[in-house]
C-alpha cells in the first residue's frame, strides 16, 4: 500500500462530495468525481467553478491555479471510471445496503492496493469492511462540512484495517491542509460522537417545554461561546441527518442519551427536516434559505411578563472572584451596590480586586479613569449583612453548599426590606429549598451569573413554582439594564447550560476511558470539528474537576439517567487531588507560577 494517492476518485457528488473533490483538486490531485445523476455531476462542476472564481477574486489562488484544478476534474456515472484510482472515497447516502452495494462493485473495478474509504458519520466501518473482499484497505474518512473550510478529518480504523492504509491517508490529509485525528469504529467517531448526543438533550429539553428555542441557542451561544445553538445547528446539519445518526449511536451503545428524541423523529414524519426543508424548530424564508422569519412561536419584541418592581440599590454577598464581578457589574451600569462579607477586612480585600479589574480596563482604553473613579464610588463594602437593610434587590455569590446558602437567605430575610428581590446565583442547587429557608418564598429567584460575569453576558433567570410574576419581570428588566442576556428556565438541575454542557465533558472522558481516543485528539476534533472555542478536556482542567464532579452528581441524582453517572476516571482524579489547573494537574500537568 506504499502509494502516492495521486488519483483519487469521490463517489457520491452532493455537498460533502463536491467539497472533498474541490480539495483534492486545489492539491493537485486527479480527481474522478462519480454520480449516477447527470444532474449531481453537472452541479459538481459548476460548484466547482464557482467557489474557484471567488478563491481567485479573494486572492487565495491564482487564475493559473484555477484553471489546473478545474482540469484536474472530471466527472463519470459509473464506477468503473475508479478503475485507476489510488483511492476511493464514498461519500453516498447513509444507508449500508447503498454503500455495500458501493463496495462490492469497487471490488471489481479497483487494484487490490487501492484503499477504500468511507465517508460515513454513522454507521460501523467494520461491517462496510467485512463485505469487501479486501477488508484490510477499508477504514474511514470523515470529513466536515463544508469541507474546504472544515480542518477536521477523523482517520477511522476497523480492526481489520492495516496500519500501512492509516498511514497513506493520514498524510494524504496533512497535504490537504487539514488535521487527522485517529478514532476508532464506533457511531459518531469522536465529533458527532459528543456533538449528537448534546444535540439530542437540547431537542428533548425543548419538547419537554423546559425553555424555548431562543433561550436555549443564546444560553449555548452566550454561556460556552458556540458558534450556534443546538436547535439552530440541528436544523443545519438536518433533523432526518441528525435522528440517523443517533439511531446508529444507540443501537451501539443502548445509551438512553442517544435515544432520538420523540420531536426528531415528529419533525422528521413531517418533512419538516431544518434549513434544506425551510422549516424545522426554526421558520427559514426559502427551502435552503439561512434567514430566520418570525413564526407563531417567536416571541413579541418587547414583551415581558408584567410590570416588575423598582431597584436602585443592590446587595452583593460574598467575597469571592464571583461576587466581586457581579458587584462590578452593577456599579458600572449605575447602581448603588452594597458588598457584603462575613468580616469588613473580606469586604475591602473584594472591593480592592474591583478596583484592580477597573484598572485593567482602564489601561486597555475600554473604561475612562473618571468613570473608573465614579464605579469605585457607588460600591460600598460592609463586613455585615446588616448593610442590606434598603437594598431593593440583594444577590448571594457565597459556597455552592445548599445548607450555606440556606442560613444566608434565613438572614436576608431578617434583614432586607419587604418587597426586596433576594436572588441566588447557584449553579446547581434547588432555588425552591434556598426560597424555603424564608418566609417570603415569592421573593426568592435564580440569577445565575457566569465567570467571570464582567465579561460574559449571559444570566440564567431561574424561578421557581413559588416566585412571584412581578419579581421574575423585575429580574429580566434588571439584566437589561446591566446590559446581560437573560434566559429563562425552570428550578431544575444544570439549568441550562450545565445541564447540557456536563453531560457532554463526561462523555468525552468516557471516550478516555474506554482507550477509543486521546485527550488531545478530543480535544481537536470538538475545536475544528465543533467550533468550540475550547476542546471538553481543556475546559474540565479551567473549570475545576472537582467543581465539575459536583455537577455531575447534581445531574445524575436528579434524572437518575445512569447515562449521566461520573465517569470513574473523573472520580478518580479528583480523589488524587488533582483537580485542574488550579493544582497544576488535571487531565493534563501545567506549569507552576
């Protein structure tokens, strides 16, 4: 199998295949573009055209270039055009007896050193191998869409695969450009492997009517900086796509979280399949089109629930990075904010991490020295919570303990005015038995801020059955005013954000486990292949793994889903003391300062 790859031939000329046959081209590969449809091969071609014209108007290549990559093109409806070919690649509807039929006919055509990949994202490489005749030179190749622009490729391995054929196509994807990353055979591979199953929860925490639509994106967006939400993102890839691929998942690993959601498969009956179909959880204004139009389910601009209550001035509880950011935020958008710690030197200690995150801002050209000065001014630190007395809304940042946060809201009871919003910023914790702690359970709702809450803009506004209409408005129209993002969501674990994002780091680890692939190579394919601004292993280490064991224990005492039960190695680590970053050692070692 020592062999240059220099011809390849790409089955299947939809989408994927028009992408992979324009990067091989622009590499200098002779490419043998295969479809039964005259229509697909033409529509290749012009494809083809297209994005060389702009590639050249951008500056990106040459005319001359163009022109070679455009010869190096052809088109044939048959498979027997693969005749030559070094290397072939199927990239044909997902459905094995397709791609079989694919692989018994190429058996036929093909050398016996050419290496059949398979661009599948969701079925097994080894069963597609086991009925070639030589299943020694199948494996995967699965490339992203849209693959020009997509770095990932996931270079998949049966046990039947040889190494030498890995080799070939590893490199072969370096020349390319992009970024291999060696997996092995299961539904999903590593990106869709993590990606689907975060995408299923997000469809099934809609159906359930937890949150809408819009809520969930920006939570997703705003709280783990993703480049879509889910639910946009599902109408993108396409709802039909996306039920097959966790079909396929779970058939593999009987996981409840892989289990299609009962709206995807609704959706899907109904043709109402995302973008390609112009509707699917979102309205688009064409079939294929990209922009959203209002449905019978947008929200009204502007519309709030009720008129809230005044605030003014505001109470912070708490000494932590998290509480003095909160207070930060408040004072710089106007209010009167009141920092309370359990000892006044605690209380001066967080004021004077404010002024030091002010002066950074400052030296960045991001904040005036006069406004510097006048935010310091409105913030006050107190060494008691008696300093809430007229405090309209007063806000904990204090342990994520649930008996702490009790005996703090006993005493705000005592101390704040009536009518005063008492909000907690948990991130885990029933709102409803923090509310229980006083007497005017009404009052109480979640606000939970996300590190570090100076910069990022979302709030998950969390009531309970108990919280009143008007302190729910009053909360909404406060993160307005201090120019946050609120989403709504009801009193149960994770929220959100926590609720989807965790299931997804345990998975991943889960993937470490089992030996299926490395942490940097996990790490890889979720930022090339997911668009995440930070691979689940990198984020674990900075979020803190014990914080993180916290959460998933949260989760998995609350929907007693054993799919979302600690990853051992997870309990493991954090019984070592190794907790991430801040200790200097996680899932990976880092550099003591």
């Amino acid at each position: 199998m020592d062999t240059p790859l220099s011809t390849i031939a790409v089955v299947g000329l939809g989408t994927m295949g028009t992408g992979i046959a324009e990067v091989l081209a622009l590499a200098g590969r002779e490419v043998i573009g295969i479809d039964i449809s005259e229509a697909a091969a033409l529509g290749a071609v012009a494809s083809l055209e297209a994005s060389t014209a702009r590639a050249v108007g951008r500056g990106r290549i040459t005319e001359e270039e163009r022109a070679a990559a455009l010869a190096r093109f052809r088109t044939a409806d048959a498979l027997q055009a693969a005749a030559d070919a070094e290397l072939v690649i199927e990239v044909v509807p997902e459905s094995y007896e397709i791609k079989q039929q694919v692989f018994r006919e190429l058996d036929a055509v093909v050398s016996p050193t050419a290496i059949l990949a398979t661009g599948t994202n969701a079925l097994s490489v080894t069963r597609l191998a086991a009925e070639s005749q030589r299943p020694e030179r199948v494996l995967g190749l699965h490339f992203f869409n849209p693959a020009p622009a997509m770095k990932l490729v996931e270079v998949v391995s049966s046990v039947l695969t040889a190494p030498p054929a890995v080799e070939a196509v590893t490199a072969l994807a370096r020349e390319l450009g992009k970024e291999p990353v060696a997996v092995g055979d299961r539904p999903g591979f590593v990106a869709d492997g993590l990606l689907f199953g975060y995408l299923n929860q997000a469809a099934a925490m809609y159906e359930a009517n937890y949150a809408s639509r819009e809520d969930i994106d920006a939570a997703m967006k705003l709280g783990c900086g993703l480049p879509m939400g889910p639910l946009a993102l599902l109408d993108l890839i396409g709802i039909d796509t996306a039920r097959t691929v966790l079909e396929a998942m779970y058939a593999e690993s009987h996981d409840r979280l892989h289990a299609p959601a009962p709206i995807l498969g609704q959706l899907s009956s109904a043709g109402l399949t995302g973008r390609k179909a112009g509707r699917g959880f979102y309205t688009y204004d064409t079939p294929g089109g990209q922009d959203v139009v209002p449905d019978a389910l947008t929200p009204a601009a502007g519309a709030e629930a009720g008129a809230g209550r005044a605030v003014a001035s505001v109470g912070v509880a708490g000494s932590g990075t998290m509480a003095s950011g909160i207070a930060e935020v408040f004072a710089k958008a106007g209010y009167g904010v009141v920092l309370a710690a359990r000892t006044q030197e605690k209380a001066d200690l967080a004021k004077g991490r404010i002024a030091k995150s002010l002066e950074r801002s400052v030296s960045k050209g991001r904040l005036s020295a006069e406004a510097r000065d006048e935010t310091l001014a409105r913030i006050t630190a107190a060494g008691s919570l008696d300093a809430f007395a007229e405090v309209d809304l007063a806000v904990e940042a204090v342990a994520e303990d649930l008996e702490v946060k009790r005996q703090l809201f006993a005493a705000l009871d005592k101390v704040c005015r009536p009518g005063a919003v008492l909000a907690t910023t948990t991130s885990s914790l029933p709102v409803v038995a923090i509310a229980r702690a006083t007497a005017r359970p009404g009052d109480v709702i979640g606000m939970h801020f996300f590190n570090p809450a100076p910069a990022m803009k979302l709030v998950e506004v969390v009531r309970t059955v108990l919280t009143a209409d008007e302190v729910h408005a009053t909360v909404r129209a406060v993160c307005g005013k201090i120019r946050k993002h609120p989403v709504d969501c009801g009193d149960r674990a994770g929220f959100i954000v926590n609720a989807l994002l965790f299931p997804y780091l345990n998975n991943a680890i889960k993937m470490v486990e089992q030996h299926y692939a490395s942490l940097d190579d996990i790490d890889a394919a979720m930022k090339l292949g997911g668009g995440y601004p930070m691979g689940p292993f990198e984020l674990l280490d900075v979020v803190g793994l014990d914080v993180s064991l916290a959460i998933e224990k949260v989760l998995h005492k609350e929907f007693r889903d054993p799919g979302l039960a600690p990853a051992p190695l997870l309990e493991h680590l954090v019984a070592a003391g190794c907790l991430g970053r801040k200790t200097g050692r996680g899932f990976r070692e880092y550099a003591r300062r």
